[in-house]
C-alpha cells in the first residue's frame, strides 16, 4: 500500500488507516462483537493498513485493550493513534485537560495498549477550564520521556456554529496557533468527505502551509458514503446517526443523489461506492490520510483497496458537480 508522513516527523503510515470507534462506541451495539473486532483489526493490517485510531473514551477504555490484544502480536507493523482528554460520566462526557491527569491517561493507555510508546497522542476536547498551552506542555513533556512520538489535535465534533463556510473552523485554527508555539502539532484529525467538504476551505490549507497531517475522520459520511444505508431504516436508540438531522428518512431520500453520482463513478472502474468516496479524500493532497470507521474484517480490506484506485479528471468533474448535503450537522 502507498505511504503517507504524519506531518514534519517523518512518521509513515498506509494510504487509509482504521478508525476503530465503532467497534464500541457510537454505533449499532446489537452488531458489536470481540472476536469480531478483533479480527477486522488483523484484515486490516493484513492487507496494509497501518494507522489504528482510538480513544481511551471509546468503550469507555475497552477500545484500547482491544487494540492492544493486536499489538502484542503484531506491534511492529502497526501505527498508533489514541487520544486523551474526554472523561465518560454516567450522563455526560467533560472535558479534563489537567497536566497531571494527561499524564496518567497516558500512562493507562500505554498499559492497556500493550506498548510502550504512542505514536500520535491526540488531544481529544481542549478543556474550557485549562489554557490549553499548560495541557499541550504536559503532553509534549511525554514526548520528552518517549511515552509519545507525535502530538495530534482532534478537530472532531469541534466546529463553530455554521455562519460561513470560511469561519467553520476559525476557534480550532486560533488554538492550533496557540499550541503550536509549545510543541509542533503533527496531525489534526477533522471531518472530511464528499458530502462534508468544510475543512477544504480553511482547515487543511493551514496543516498544508505548515506540514501537519490531516487524519480524515468519518471519510465514509458514517456509512452514508458507502451506499449500503436504506433511506428510513432506521438506528438503535444509542447510534449517532439516530439524532443526526442528516439520517432522518427525509433526508436520506433527499441525499440519495450522492450515492448515485458515486455509484456511477464506481461503475466505471469496478469499484464500490465507498472505494470511490475515499479515493476522492486520498487525492485532496498526499498530507490527507482516511480513516474510516468499521466493525467488519471485510469492509475493512474493502476500504483499504480505495488506496490503489486513481480517479480520473472526468470522475472528479462528475464529483465536484454533485449536490450539497442537505441537512447541517450544527
């Protein structure tokens, strides 16, 4: 599989990387299943993909031990990306960038991960009650004591409320600047896809002008992008997408033009849907690597295939023509 550097610090990873939230956060619970996570972890990396993303959130915490069921195997071979900074309560998440709470969440990943060192550490949430230059200070510290290669910012969930499209991303660019002045910011993990372009306009342009990664998340538009989701099927009362206005019944029918542009696109090459919608984040510039969430060993390798797809000026004419999403994610 083609590689990609994380930023100024030469650290390669594969063409796509995994995203394995969903394996027990966020999405459909009735389909989650160990073994079965498992094993997609190990199809992925067998058929190239190196970057696993998590979170010590995502579970809360059993996504780690999970990922590092793997990497007692196959560490060698496998490029880490966990996050800190979000505590799980019973009824709601908060944000906790206190120094000497980074410093044991680091600690606690490094055990549950099987390793001993992270090779992006990413601040998930800034804490609204911490200057966030004192939590990046103590998670370049951990740099310093090689627990951490790589510092990462995770622009996920983050956005400004929608006044234009070019202040989307205005507060998160404001607070990059801020850290940056502390320790390189390696990689920003920020939403990009065909039917969520926003971080085209400002976001990535900074991380090109200054070497920094962009980890895609949610490259798939949460599976919308594939073309497997029927209009008013409807999600268990725990997924995402069931409070999401853009998987409404409504307005799955309404973005059905998407997936059809898509499809025909896939057609031409024989490729899928999803194949398609990744190739198309994998050529907004060699700094852009994807990172699609999945359950299942087989869309595993499926996504992992996009990285060996080279579309043509006519598909991108034909996916630059398709309509805007309908249904904002504010």
């Amino acid at each position: 599989m083609e590689r990609r550097t994380i930023g100024a610090t030469a650290l390669e990873v594969g063409a796509i990387g995994l995203g394995c939230m969903p394996m027990h956060w966020a999405y459909t619970a009735s389909q989650r299943s160990g073994e079965g996570a498992l094993r997609t972890v190990h199809a992925a990396l067998d058929a190239g993909t190196t970057l696993l993303d998590t979170a010590d959130m995502y579970g809360p915490f059993t996504n780690e031990l999970l990922v590092g069921r793997v990497l007692r195997e196959r560490r060698a071979e496998a490029f880490v990306s966990t996050k800190c900074g979000l505590l799980v309560g019973e009824h709601s998440i908060v944000a906790n960038g206190r120094p000497g709470y980074v410093k044991r969440a680091c600690d606690a990943s490094l055990r549950r991960l099987q390793t001993d060192v992270i090779d992006v550490y990413q601040l998930h949430r800034p804490d609204p009650e911490v200057p966030v230059e004192e939590t990046w200070g103590a998670m370049a510290e951990l740099v310093s004591a090689g627990k951490v290669r790589a510092l990462g910012w995770c622009a996920v969930g983050a956005r400004t409320r929608r006044r234009s499209r070019a202040g989307l991303y205005d507060a998160t660019i404001q607070q990059l600047e801020r850290v940056q002045q502390v320790f390189p910011v390696s990689c920003v993990e920020a939403e990009l896809s065909v039917w969520s372009r926003e971080a085209l306009v400002s976001l990535v342009p900074w991380c090109v002008s200054r070497g920094v990664g962009l980890l895609a998340a949610m490259p798939l538009g949460n599976g919308f992008l594939s073309g497997t989701l029927t209009p008013g099927q409807g999600f268990e009362p725990e997924d995402v997408r069931a409070r999401h206005p853009r998987f409404t019944a409504e307005m799955m029918a309404a973005n059905q033009p998407i997936v059809a542009g898509l499809r025909r696109v896939a057609r031409r090459h024989g490729a899928t849907v999803a194949q398609v919608a990744l190739a198309w984040v994998l050529a907004q510039g060699r700094h852009v690597v994807p990172v699609p969430g999945t359950k299942k060993a087989g869309w595993a390798v499926e996504n992992a295939g996009a990285a060996q797809l080279r579309l043509t000026r006519e598909d991108f004419t034909e996916i630059a023509s398709l309509p805007r999403a309908i249904g904002s994610w504010d």
